[in-house]
C-alpha cells in the first residue's frame, strides 16, 4: 500500500492522505507508519523495455544463434538475412551473442546474448543503460549482475535447457504479448500437473527468493517461472492466473499456489495435514495460509478446533503468500485481468462474490522480511507490522465470536454432492 499526499491541507488528496494514516495507525500502530516511510514503494520504476519487432536479425553464429533464430521464429518472430536486413532499413530487434562490449555503443533496439563470462563487467554495466535488455543464459551468473548494479527490469534469464518457455516469458515481459493474451500451455512448467498441485510461482531472475525457497526443501512444491512486467503487480498477476487456468484444465480438485518468499515452520507438513483433512469435511472456496490484511470489513461466520489448530471462517481474505483453492476459487483468479480490473490479483480475490474463507489462528505460514517484494520493489519488512495487526485482529476477533456463541456450535460438515468444474471453454 502507499500513502497518498497533496499539496495543501485544502486539497482532496491532503483529506484523503491524513485519514489514510488515522487508517493505518489505527490498525497497525506507530510500527506501521514507520514501516511506510522506512520501506517505501519505489518512486522510480524499473527502466521500460519496448516490444521487440516482429522480424528480428541475430548477430552471432554457432549453436546459441541457431537454437535462438529458431525458438523466435516457432514464437512468430523470424530471423532476417543480413541481406534482408539491408533491404529494409526500417526499425529492427537486433540480437547479439557474446558481443564485443568495448567495440562500439549499442542502442535501444539491440538486446545483448551472453553465453559466456563477460571479461569487462563495467563495460556491460556501461552498455545497460544504453540497450535494450539483457540475456544471461546461465542463472548462477546473475546474482553478480545484479550486485553490479544492472537494473533488474533489463535482464531476463534465457537458459539453453528452457529457451522455449524463457523466450516466451521474454516475449510476455517486453509486452510483445499481452498480459491479457498470456497462454500457460506455452509455459512446460504447468503441464503434467498432479491432482492436488502444489506450485510456488518465483522469478528465475531473482535468485535469492528463489534459493530461499528451494532451502526450505517443502516436499511435493513444483517452482513455476513467473513473469517479470513493469509494474510488478501485473507479472504477479500473470503468474497466479496462469497456474490457476492450468490448475482447472487438469481437472485439479484443488490447488496450494504459493510464492517464494513464504516461511515455513518446522510442523509445516503436520499442520499441513491437518489443514487438507478439514477443507474435506467443510465448506469453502479458499483456504488462506497468510491474509496480509485483515481490516473492519472482515466477519468471522465460524470458529472450530480440529487436530489440535483453531479453523476461522472469514467472509474474504487478501494476500497471495499461501493458498489453497477450490475449482470456484481459481475459476475467479483466471478471471483476472489488468486491463479490465486494473487491480493486483490478491484485491481481485478479496472480490470474489460469497467468498467462503477458511483460515488458522496462528497462521499458517509467515514472511519472509529479509527478502524484497518482486511486485512491490521495496524490503518485506514493510509488510511486518501490518501481519501482526491481521493477526491480532484476527484473534480479537474469534475471542468476541466465541463469547458471543452459548451454546457453542457444532462442526458443520458439508454434505457429499456431485463434483462440479468451473473452468471456462478454452483455459
């Protein structure tokens, strides 16, 4: 979240900021205020890489250039002649295998292929500013170009293995397909998906989230590449959406979606286990491992104990740390669009019509604050006072409901019925 500001005390946006801090210090206190200010959203975005053209001319011979001319030219982008090229002089995407970077200036249509080390780094850094993008094709190279200082909205991991399914993510990124337009058949990563899948959605190009996540070793997780867009919010939103259509066209009876900067305690698996064993016997269309932001719109419907947790029944929930959904619930995720909503996707499933939430107290899972938002741009730390207060609200929340039940109610079990599917034609 931001806080808006104005430029006098008269104006809207002056009224509108002030009750948005009443707001967030009556939630989440002073610690909350001084997380907005100390870890704010960034005020600059990530540089904007352009569609790259429809046909595209690749400078470099060997297995690198063939394997890329023709992973672009099966995506609708082929590769011209140099002859070609001459021909027709207008604009064109130039891509360039292990260019010499000290050689000459490249400008804002070349894209810069690295299949080797690069023997001078602040040349690269220096032609950064100046091209494109980036390609690094091998991820444990990455994390040096970033500490480098090479904006993370220029470089894009392509690896020789995934050229395919990284070129399409490129091609999403760079906005030469759609965020609208994004199909999850062209991402391998999603298809052969098991009954109940369990996929964390993480950006090859930000390895440590990725390498926190993998530490964790969480049995039975698939990583999925997600997508990198300006602004981050929209490639997150891709992500989930495209996981949830291919979730429904597997015929998944439910699905745990997660992103890679969760944490997950020691009885993660046990409680787990208990979570999955109570959504069979209940009603629900979400189960929320973490909801980031529990406000005064929230109602609490039921409160029970199984295996030793507390289950909450909420009316909504926000936040895509950890979830698990039902055919209904990922029927609406792969519904999102941000061209028609124009919202991230985790305020597009607070949306959700009769949302049945379900939720533990304690929750589930945590966050990781070490870690920086991929969406957001600013440290997770951000996020910590405002999970407290979701949390302790929560929990005043299910004393009042508790107290207010005498007799206490029974466990509500959901009576077996037919399975039905709420995937759309054609996801």
């Amino acid at each position: 979240m931001s806080v808006a500001t104005g430029k006098g005390l008269a104006t809207g946006g002056s009224v509108t900021a002030l009750r948005r801090l009443r707001q967030i210090v009556g939630q989440e206190g002073c610690r909350g205020l001084w997380s907005r200010l100390r870890y704010r959203k960034r005020r600059v975005s990530q540089p904007q890489v352009t569609a790259i053209t429809r046909n595209v001319w690749i400078a470099g011979h060997g297995g690198v250039a063939t394997d890329l001319g023709a992973a672009l030219s099966a995506l609708g982008h082929p590769r011209l002649s140099e002859t070609a090229l001459r021909l027709l002089p207008s604009r064109r995407s130039r891509f360039h295998i292990d260019p010499d970077l000290s050689g000459r200036d490249f400008g804002h249509d070349d894209i810069l292929v690295l299949s080797r080390p690069v023997g001078d780094p602040v040349a690269l850094l220096r032609q950064a500013g100046r091209c494109h993008s980036i390609i690094e094709t091998r991820q444990d190279r990455l994390a040096r170009w970033l500490d480098l200082g090479i904006p993370a909205g220029k470089l894009f991991l392509i690896g020789r293995k995934t050229l395919r399914r990284d070129l399409y993510r490129f091609l999403l990124a760079t906005g030469t397909i759609g965020a609208d337009d994004a199909d999850w058949r062209r991402l391998a990563d999603l298809h052969q998906l098991p009954k109940v899948p369990r996929l964390c959605l993480s950006l090859p190009e930000t390895p440590l989230r990725q390498g926190f996540f993998l530490q964790q070793d969480l049995p039975g997780f698939r990583l999925v590449a997600g997508i990198r867009r300006n602004p981050g919010w929209i490639g997150a939103g891709v992500g989930f959406r495209t996981m949830a259509r291919a979730c429904l066209a597997a015929r998944a009876g439910r699905a745990i979606l997660c992103e890679d900067d969760l944490i997950a305690g020691s009885d993660f698996e046990d409680r787990l286990e208990g979570v999955l064993a109570y959504l069979d016997q209940t009603g629900w269309d979400v189960f929320s491992g973490l909801s980031t932001d529990i406000d005064a719109s929230y109602r609490v419907t039921a409160v029970q104990r199984f295996r030793g947790q507390t289950f909450v029944h909420l009316n909504r929930t926000t936040g895509m740390v950890f979830n698990i959904f039902s055919p209904r619930a990922l029927d609406w995720l792969a519904s999102w669009s941000p061209a028609r909503q124009g919202v991230p996707i985790d305020r597009h499933l607070e949306a959700m019509p009769r949302m049945r939430v379900v939720t533990t107290l304690p929750f589930l899972v945590d966050h990781a604050d070490g870690l920086e938002s991929s969406a957001w741009g600013f440290s997770n730390r951000r996020y910590r006072s405002l999970i407290a207060a979701s949390e302790n609200r929560l929990a005043r929340m299910v004393a009042a409901f508790e107290a207010s039940e005498t007799p206490p109610r029974p466990v509500l079990c959901a009576q077996p019925r037919a399975r039905v599917w709420y995937g759309r034609a054609g996801l």
